[in-house]
C-alpha cells in the first residue's frame, strides 16, 4: 500500500517569519519610503555631521 506524501507546506508559519513579525509587527513595510522620510533623513545626517565637525573645530 503506498502512503500519500502530504504537501510540504505546513499550517504553521516558518520560524523566521513568526519572529519578524514578533519583532517588527506593524512596522514592517514592503517598498521604499515615502521620499519625505528620505529627505529628513537626508538633512539630519547633514546636521549630525556639521554639529560633530563644528563642535571638533570648535574645540580644537
């Protein structure tokens, strides 16, 4: 009697995926980001780096 091979797909999710969504729930998005969010990061970093070499000269 041959035994039936069930589908390789199980009812429960990967483990990889549960903990992605543990960890990020509805954080995680799929695309790029807004182009609003890429320019303010954009300019923060740009402060950043002036107050760190600003503050360095300054010092100096």
């Amino acid at each position: 009697m041959r035994r039936r091979r069930g589908s390789s797909l199980s009812a429960e999710p990967d483990p990889m995926q549960h903990l992605r969504a543990t960890v990020w729930g509805p954080a995680e998005f799929v695309g790029l980001p807004p182009r609003r969010l890429v320019a303010e990061g954009i300019f923060v970093g740009i402060l950043g780096v002036g107050a760190i070499t600003g503050t360095t000269l300054f010092g100096a």
